[in-house]
C-alpha cells in the first residue's frame, strides 16, 4: 500500500480498493481487521473526541486556505512592483 502523504488525495480510495472496500464508504466504514475483532459501536466519549477533531480539522482548513489566498497575494504584489 500506498505510504500517506498530507495532501494526497488518492490515500484512501487506494486504501479502501486495496481492503476490499467500496472507494465512497472509506469515510464511514469500519476497516476489515476491527469488524472482525468484534468492534462495536463507538463510546460517547470516543465519539465526542472524534467530533472534536473534526472541528479542529475544519478550523485549520479555514487557517490554510487563509494562509494560502494571502500567499497569492503577497505574490501577485511582489510580481506586479
């Protein structure tokens, strides 16, 4: 399999193909290992951290693309003098 890199958008649908997965439930699909371990549902407490982190992810991807719009600006400006 594929190693991550941050940014690569193919990680998980190679990821999901390569366990036998259907490529759009990778999102909320339990991987093979974990059914058969006998994983159930998740715990409130598990759930509200993954809530959490979900919103963190939100707020730095607001953060980044912030960053990434005034980057392009900063360059168009320094290109355009």
């Amino acid at each position: 399999m594929k190693t991550p890199v941050p940014g690569d958008a193919d990680v998980l649908p190679q990821a999901a193909r390569e366990t036998g997965l259907h490529q759009g439930t990778h999102g909320e699909a339990m991987w093979p290992d974990q059914r058969a371990a006998g994983d159930g549902p998740l715990s409130e407490d598990l759930r509200d951290e993954i809530n959490d982190l979900r919103k963190q992810i939100v707020d730095l991807a607001m953060e980044r693309d912030l960053l990434m719009r005034s980057a392009a600006l900063w360059a168009r400006e320094a290109m355009g003098r």
